[in-house]
C-alpha cells in the first residue's frame, strides 16, 4: 500500500512541478540578470547530476565503483572528439565501461 | 559570444543510430529498476505504472530504496520530490518550445526529463529544437516504461547490474553537462557544482546534494557574470 501512495504522490507532485514551471513561472516578468540565472540553469544541474550518478549509493554517502572509472573514460572520450556529436557513444561507453570494469573487479 | 550563446549553439548532429543508442540505454536503465523493483517485492504492475506517470529514474529507484530500507512512505515523497525539482527548473528553459495547443501541451510538459530537455538546448532555438524535444521525448518516455516492463519479467533470470545500464545514465549527464562547457568560467561553475554535490552526498541525502550542488554553481555564476556593455556606446 505504501509502494503505490508514493507513486500516486510523486506522479502528482512531478507533474505539477513541471507544469508550474512550464505554464506559471514564464507569466512573471523576469530582470534580466534573473533570466541569464534561467540560461545558466542547465550548466548549474547537470554536474550535479553526474556527481550523483557516478558516485550516489543506496543511501547517504559517496560510493567508489565502476561508474567512477566509466566516467573518466567518457568525459576522456567527449574531450577527444569534441567537435562531434557524441551523446549516444557516449551512453554506449559508459555502460560498456561500467560492465568490463564490474567484470574484471569482481 | 557569451557563455549562453555558446552554450545553445553548441549543436550535436543527432542521426538515427545516435537516438536509437539513447533509447537503447534508457530501456536498459528502466530494465535494471523493473528488475530491482520487482526483486523488493514491488509486483509488475506498480514499477509499469510508476515508471509511466512518474517519469523519473532517480526518484523512483530513490524512492523505492527508501521503501526497501523501511523507511517512512513520507520520506520517499520528500526525498523523491527533491530530486525532481529540477525538472521545474528545466519545465521554464523548454517552456518556449512546448507546443502549442492545450493538449499537445500537457504531453509535452509530461515529456520533461533531463536528456530531451539537454538534447533539445544544445540545437538553435525555434521550430527545429521543438522538434528534437519532442522525438527525444517520446523515444526516452518510451523506452523508460518498455524497458521497465521488460525488466520486471527478464529481471530475475541475470544480474542487470552487470549491464552497465548505472554507468550509461551517468555518462549521459557528463555528455548533457559537456554540451554547456565553454571556456575557464563554465568549468569552473561545473567543477564548483560537482564538487559541492560530492562534498553533500556525504551528509545529505542526493536529491537535495543535487539541488545544493546546483545552487552553489548558480552563486559562482551570478558572480562571474560579466555586466552586460552599455546600450549606447560612442564608437570612433
């Protein structure tokens, strides 16, 4: 029971969120310096995310594994290449990194 | 060219097997949490559903860690909520190129997710990004729920860890992060946001380690930020 009021919970509010910054937050007129913050948004995020995905585990904490080592090869990767397009290679390495190195340090 | 500027002109030339790779490595992410779910006891059907209306990899496999550890169903919301509060920040950015229409609206305000969001960004604005976000959208939304179903029936014949399916999401942020590094100011607004991010995994739980990250690179920026030239400048 408890499994599925944080799925109805999580449905409602994510949806929500997205729907208030999609359709509310764009009526307020923004200063300029608050929509350069907005541009900037992604750059602040997605390092954020990588840290989380490359070193978040079940709970509190850092976790040192093979996403690490999976992640220095792919940002090794995009900085050799990059002035190609690269995403889905991108993605391919990593979960081929990701696997060999669980392999090899079982 | 400003920061912003060369981040949205940064433009990745998608081809067919490049979104294929995606939609491949997002249905191998929602197979290792079908698996997962459906090995905690989750049954089929609730990580299906989860999946389709939540829309939300780390919250959900969050969310479901928490319910593993017998952790408060309170917890989980707040927990699960703190690491989709991005996607309110993200909803803004696309805003411009949801389309139209009320309907069509609302799909494309359920599609908002990291990757469709990043992808989109990195092409010039207009009708070709509303595109992009689209396709990007629907193939990512699709093969998060595919792969989930097919997760929690193939889930218990292998060990999906051993997939790497962990190791392509995470190398999906670093190609989404790369697309906006342009020079000294921007990896050092990145490196301050990954730093920080690391440095409050260590106390705090990782949705709000992300929003913490987030906001201390927001900070950086808003200092850094050169001031825009005067309007009217005399020229000889």
């Amino acid at each position: 029971m408890a499994g599925w009021i944080v799925m109805l919970a999580l449905a409602i509010g994510t949806f929500t969120m997205k729907w208030i910054g999609a359709t509310l937050l764009p009526r307020w007129s923004m200063p300029s310096r608050f929509t350069a913050t907005v541009n900037a948004l992604p750059l602040a995020i997605y390092p954020a995310l990588v840290a989380s995905a490359t070193l978040g585990g079940d709970s509190v904490g850092v976790q040192f594994d093979a996403r690490l080592i999976a992640t220095v090869v792919v940002l090794a990767v995009l900085i050799a290449f990059r002035k190609r397009s690269l995403f889905g290679v991108a993605m391919l390495v990593g979960a081929a990194v990701t696997a060999a190195a669980r392999l090899l340090l079982r | 060219m400003t920061d912003e500027e060369s981040a949205v002109e940064v433009g990745p030339r998608r081809s067919t097997g490049g979104l294929l790779l995606l939609g491949a490595a997002v249905a191998l992410f929602g197979v290792a949490y079908g698996a997962d779910s459906v090995a905690a006891g989750g049954g089929i059907l609730r990580p299906v559903l989860t999946s389709l209306f939540v829309q939300g990899g780390a919250s959900q496999i969050a969310a479901d860690g928490i319910l593993q550890g017998h952790g408060a169903p309170l917890v989980a919301i707040v927990v699960g909520m703190a690491l989709n509060l991005r996607f309110m920040a993200l909803a803004l950015i696309i805003s411009p190129d949801l389309p139209r229409g009320r309907l069509r609206r609302l799909l494309g305000i359920y599609l908002i997710s990291d990757i469709p969001v990043g992808l989109a960004l990195a092409t010039v604005p207009g009708r070709r990004r509303s595109r992009v976000y689209i396709v990007v959208g629907v193939l990512a939304a699709s093969a998060w729920v595919a792969g989930t179903l097919i997760g929690t029936f193939v889930g218990a014949a292998f060990d999906v860890s051993a997939l790497g399916a962990d190791g392509a999401i995470a190398a999906a942020f670093v190609a989404l992060a790369f697309g906006h590094i342009s020079g000294i100011r921007t990896i050092l607004i990145a490196l301050v946001s990954f730093a920080v991010t690391i440095a409050l995994m260590g106390i705090i739980e990782a949705g709000f380690a992300v929003l913490g990250g987030a906001a201390a690179a927001l900070v950086v920026e808003g200092v850094s930020r050169r001031p825009a030239a005067p309007v009217n400048e005399s020229t000889t």
